[in-house]
C-alpha cells in the first residue's frame, strides 16, 4: 500500500514531531550516559586515592593537602578544573559505597546527598526511591529532611491540645488617663506599652462613643484617616496584629516586625506561648528551629496574639499562619495555629 502523501505544512509538522523525539530520547540518554560515566569515573579515582595512600607508608595522608596537591597535578596534566573539595567529596564516596552504584539516572551530586544519611540500609531505600521518582536535587534533599526530622522528634506520643481563643486585628481598648491636674484624656491601647492619644489630628472619631472609662474599638482606615469605630462586643479580641517575621531564632521564638495600627511599627522577639521547643545546639532543635523557618518562609504576614511580657523580656505569642496569604483578617480567621502545630509535628512540647 503507497505511503500517504502529505503537504508540504503537515509533512513539515510530521518532521519536527519526530525530530523533537529524536533528540530528546537521544540528548536525554546521553546525559544520563554521562553523569553515570562521572559517577563511576569518580569511583573508581576515589578507590586508588584510599588504596595508594593506604599502601604509602605514611608518605600520603588523606586530607585537605593531598586533596589540593592531587587537584593541582589534575589541572596541570589533564587541564580539568576539579577542586580539592571535589577530590575530599570522591574519596567520602568511594569510602562509604563499598561497591560501585548500578547504573541509574543519579549524579554524583545525588550520592553525595545520599550520604547524609549514615545508615547505609536507610540509604539504600532512599537511592531506590530517588531513582523511582526520577527525584532533583532539591527533591531528594527534601525526603533526606523529613526523614531526620521524624528521628529527631520529641518523644509527645499523646500530645496534648492548647485552648486558644482567636482575635481579631485593629482592635483596642480606650482607656482614660487622668492627670495630677485633673484633666481627662482618652488613649487608645496599641499594647507593647504604646498608646496613641484619639483625638489626634488623623484619627476621627467622638468622645460621645465612650460612656465608661474603659470600652473597645475598631479602627478602619480610609482615604488616609483612621475612623475609630465602637465596637463593644469585640472586648475579647483585642492584642491581635499582623507581623512580618524577621528572623526564626530557635524552634519556640521569632523576631517579628509588628504592625500596631496607625502606621507604628515594632521590632520585638516573641516567645511562642505554651510551648518549649528542644535546646537550639542539640539535633532536635536544630530541626525544630528548621521547620519553622520553612514553614515560615512561604507566609509573608502572620497573625500574633499576645497575652503577656514573659522571661528575658519576649512577649508570649500565639502566632497563626496561612501559606501565601497576605490578608490579615483571612490569617486571624483561618490561619493554621502554629503553637499546635509544632506540638502536633513532635517538634516541641507544652510548656507547663
């Protein structure tokens, strides 16, 4: 039967179709035949370094002199530019892998990641399972990170739960102030012991609305003006606001640039409340202190409660967050709260 003709649009379509597969079958294995080619190649150089320098009678030492001498002589003889601390890297490898890895689609930056992981059965899984999903570099680095973090975990089987109640931001309490003159003024509670007089010259608002000495209020801004608005039956949602997190010190306390209303920013450290993550130098809370920071990293704002100034001058937070939200009102509301979620992960316990 005569092959089907086709035009001259379709024939030109039909060309690119199967040159494309072409060369991305054919570049994709040769890549693959390259970086296995580099990973045995690096294998086996790392097997003569450790056998040779073995054999020498002390006349060669492993370590950052003969990885220099060995990368300088390669850069001489060979002109390749491989850097001591590759060399250091090849001996690491050929050291712990026994017997050269089956031929895969990992590089030699996939082994040298696999090898922060010390139990070789544990490290074997994880190859296999890197090889299965065809993992990246950051892929793999992140199953090695949430294997470490289950071992290093607080022993919490039966974690306990931490009553919260949740607030709302921009809202305060007035209080009036009377001076040694008897004179009566009205400030508005910002917390952090700041607080901002009402009738200020960009505030809106009328005495009238106060009919004790204490009551709350609810502060919009618009068009510039901050209209203060009374709001009685919001008393149980105030010290609330929005914060930018600065730095994660440890596993249970932040650095934070807290928005108190009328355009007043304060940088202070915040003790998680409730709360107590273990000791920062320990394996533990080097983890703690590492999933909070990822965490963090992908929540631009969060929501902070404060109750009280605690030990060494931190304020005691109760923080939410919701991933890529920017909405204070949406965290407040909805916002994962993160206090729970580092007792619920085992990553710290309650603080009694």
């Amino acid at each position: 039967m005569p092959k089907k003709k086709l035009n001259s649009s379709n024939a030109f379509n039909d060309l690119m179709a199967a040159l494309k597969s072409e060369f991305i079958d054919g570049l994709v294995d040769a890549q693959n035949v390259f970086h296995y080619q580099r990973v045995k190649t690096y294998w086996e150089v790392g097997k003569d370094i450790i056998n040779i320098s073995e054999r020498s009678n002390g006349g060669l030492s492993l370590g950052p002199k003969l990885y220099g001498r060995i990368s300088a002589e390669i850069q001489k003889q060979f002109n390749l530019d491989i850097k001591s601390d590759t060399v250091k890297k090849i001996v690491y490898f050929s050291r712990n892998y026994r017997e050269l890895p089956k031929e895969s689609t990992l590089t030699f930056s996939h082994y040298i990641t696999l090898l922060r992981v010390k139990d070789p059965v544990e490290r074997a899984r994880i190859e296999n399972r890197a090889i299965d999903k065809s993992m990246k570099i950051a892929d793999l680095k992140n199953e090695i990170y949430k294997l470490n973090i289950g071992r290093h975990k607080v022993d919490n089987n039966n974690t306990e739960t931490i009553a919260i109640q949740r607030g709302e931001p921009y809202i305060y309490r007035v209080h009036s102030v009377r001076d040694i003159y008897g004179k009566i003024d009205f400030v508005i509670d910002c917390g952090f012991k700041i607080s901002v007089p009402v009738e200020a010259g960009d505030h809106k608002t009328k005495l009238d609305f106060f009919k004790s000495n204490t009551c709350v209020v609810r502060v919009e801004k618009k068009d510039g003006i901050y209209n203060i608005i009374s709001d009685d039956e919001r008393g149980n949602k105030v010290y609330t606001y929005c914060a930018r997190v600065i730095r994660v010190v440890d596993g249970d306390t932040l650095d934070v640039n807290i928005d108190v209303g009328f355009g007043i920013w304060l940088h202070e450290r915040l003790r998680l409340k409730s709360i107590n993550a273990p000791e920062a130098m320990t394996n533990a809370g080097k983890y703690s202190k590492q999933f909070l920071a990822k965490y963090l990293s992908k929540c631009p704002n969060i929501i902070i409660r404060t109750s009280k100034e605690g030990m060494y001058g931190r304020w005691l937070a109760d923080v939410f967050a919701l991933k890529n939200c920017i909405d204070p009102y949406k965290i407040a509301a909805e916002g994962e709260y993160l206090n729970q979620t580092l007792l619920d992960e085992g990553l710290a316990e309650v603080y009694k």
